[in-house]
C-alpha cells in the first residue's frame, strides 16, 4: 500500500512539474487529445496501462 501511495505522488509531481514549466504546451496537447477519436485513447490508455503493470512487476519480483 505504501508503494501505491509514493507511486500516486509521484505522477501527481511529474504532472504538477509539466504544468509549471509548460504551461502553453500543456494546454495545446490537451487540445490536440481534445480532437482524438475515442478508439485512439482507448488503446493509447490500455498500452500505457500495460507498460506500467510490467514495469512495477519486473521491479517488485
């Protein structure tokens, strides 16, 4: 549980730090995902979802 909690913190600091320091480039990727069809996020999500169940696994075995 505390893995989860440090974990959460971290992506909130990366995303915070993004924001900070690019705050114009933040809103026109928002924009650009804004225009995406459904399906596109979707798999991008479920990918990315993937990569980072494997990377914890490799690391927590």
């Amino acid at each position: 549980m505390k893995e989860l909690i440090i974990a959460i913190g971290l992506l909130l600091f990366i995303e915070g730090i993004l924001y900070a320091l690019f705050p114009s480039k933040m809103k026109n990727m928002l924009k650009s995902v804004e225009k995406l069809p459904i399906n596109q996020l979707r798999t991008g999500g479920l990918l990315f979802a993937v990569i980072g169940f494997f990377i914890v696994w490799y690391f927590k075995r």
